[in-house]
C-alpha cells in the first residue's frame, strides 16, 4: 500500500431481500430505517458494470444506525472509521443494532447502485479481508480479475460454495475498453496469464496490478454520464456524480 490514506469511495446498496438466514437475525433491528450493504471501491468508474456483491463468509458484519433514516452492513472496524470521518450521526458515536456472520448474509438481493443490472446477489469470496474497507467487495467482474475468477469459481461449484446457481448468472458487462484486452480487460488478462481459482492469488495480484493500470491509463468509457471520454478523466466525475446522488460516500483509512 502506498504512504497516504487511501480514498475510497463507499457504494450504498440498499437491501430488496433478505436470504432467510439473514433475515432470522435481521429482521426488526433496523428500528425502520433503510438498510444498505456499504462496499469500498477505488474504482467507482467501474460500478456500472456490478453483477453481484461479495462478502467473507467467516467474517462478522454488524448492523450500525448512521442516522434516523439509515443502517449500514459492514465491520465493526469500519463503523469506527465511518464514527470518526463524521459519515454517521452523531460524529464518533457508533450504535450496532444487530451482528451477523457473513455465511447467513450470502443469497440477500441488493439494489446495485448506478449498474446497468438494478438488482444483484450477496455471494462468498475467499480473500475478503476484515482490515480492509467495509468488508463488502462489489463486484465487477469485467474489470477486476479476482472479482472475475471468484464468480467463475462460483459457477464451477455452486453445492461447495452453498449457493443457487441462479444468484452466479448474470455475465461481466463492459464499461471501459482497453486497447490491449478490448471491452472485457479483467477476463481476458485471467485468461492470458492462465489463472485457474481465486487461489492462484500470486497471479492474480499481478493481474491485478496490469488491469488496474491498463484501465487507468489507456481505459475509454463505454457506458454511462462520461461514456466515450477517457477513465483518467472520468474517474473523479464518476465518483463527484455518484456522491451528489446520495448513494455513494467518501471513505478513507
Ligand atoms: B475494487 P486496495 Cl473493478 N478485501 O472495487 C478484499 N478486497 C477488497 C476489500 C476487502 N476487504 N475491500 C475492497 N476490496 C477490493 C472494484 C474494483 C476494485 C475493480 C478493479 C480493481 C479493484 C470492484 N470490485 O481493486 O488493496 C475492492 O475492489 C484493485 C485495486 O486497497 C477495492 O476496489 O488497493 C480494492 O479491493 C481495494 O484494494
């Protein structure tokens, strides 16, 4: 990681209906507030190409009142952060409503802001890490390799990762077109460097790192309020856009 804070930007997905699971433990908690799933992002030029939303089944999630009108899913160590750059109301006060495991959270459907699909499934990743972001990842699978890889796998073994395969279906969108990997940069750089399971994760920080700088640097946008304009200059637009909707927040850690 680099020497500053990193700036994220928070994605508001609201809640359109809870897996069972979640719903036992959930239910009622809210005090009637709207409920969101909140995912960091440092790409939010690529959020219109979201096609479902991971979280780590091992890790715990809390349910946290950030206003009269609103509640958010994420980690405690987010809530904190959240707490403290003054996002949630009263600024430093953190009231968890409810605590969950990720396991239960897996087949929620989420209203995907700014996406091209309105509507996607909470699925499981593997490398999701509690001392990163809000522990929710949305997932875009066009332009993040291990975003691509992990739904791949998802879709190989739907009984190993106790999903339905339905919540997997819906394909990578293209956002930005690259001129070395075309319309869908993530796949095809998996694909090039023959990566096989979320595992090979020594190869996927390298695709990692080549889609991220080919997106950036030499990336066009295909779709959206900046389409046709390059990702350098899009980005900060993208992100000024989706603030000013209410649905996205800037977060830092
Ligand atoms: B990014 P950095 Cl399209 N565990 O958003 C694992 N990964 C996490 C995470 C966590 N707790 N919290 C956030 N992330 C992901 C979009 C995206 C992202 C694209 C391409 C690349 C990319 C859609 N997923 O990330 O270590 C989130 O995925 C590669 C830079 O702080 C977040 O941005 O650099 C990124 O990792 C932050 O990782």
């Amino acid at each position: 990681e680099g020497v500053g804070p990193q700036e994220y930007t928070g994605i508001k997905l609201e809640v359109a209906e809870w897996a069972p699971a979640a719903k036992e433990v959930l239910a009622d908690k809210a005090g009637g507030r709207t409920v969101y799933f909140v995912a960091a992002t440092l790409r939010p030029e690529t959020m219109y190409g979201q096609t479902n939303c991971f979280v780590g089944t091992a890790l715990k999630y809390g349910l946290f009142a950030i206003n009269d009108k609103e509640a958010y899913i994420c980690t405690y160590r987010a809530a904190r952060n959240m707490a403290y750059q003054g996002i949630i109301t009263p600024r430093g006060h953190i009231e968890q409503l409810a605590e969950i495991e990720g396991a239960k959270l897996v087949g929620t459907r989420i209203k995907a802001a700014f996406a091209i699909n309105p509507e996607v499934y909470i699925l499981p990743m593997d490398n999701v890490l509690a001392t990163k972001g809000t522990g929710v990842v949305t997932s875009v699978p066009s332009d993040s390799p291990d975003d691509y890889q992990t739904l791949m796998d998802l879709r190989k073994k739907p009984e190993f990762y106790k999903i339905d395969p339905s919540w997997a279906a819906i394909d990578p969108v293209p956002v930005i077109s690259t001129p070395t990997y075309g319309d869908l940069t993530a796949p095809a750089i998996v694909k090039q460097l023959k990566i096989q399971s979320q595992k090979d994760t020594k190869q996927l920080a390298e695709a990692k790192e080549i889609a991220y700088k080919e997106g950036f640097y030499n990336g066009t946008m295909l779709v959206g309020e900046f389409k046709g304009e390059s990702v350098q200059e899009a980005k900060i637009k993208v992100r000024e856009s989706m603030i000013n909707s209410g649905l996205a927040f800037a977060y830092a850690e």
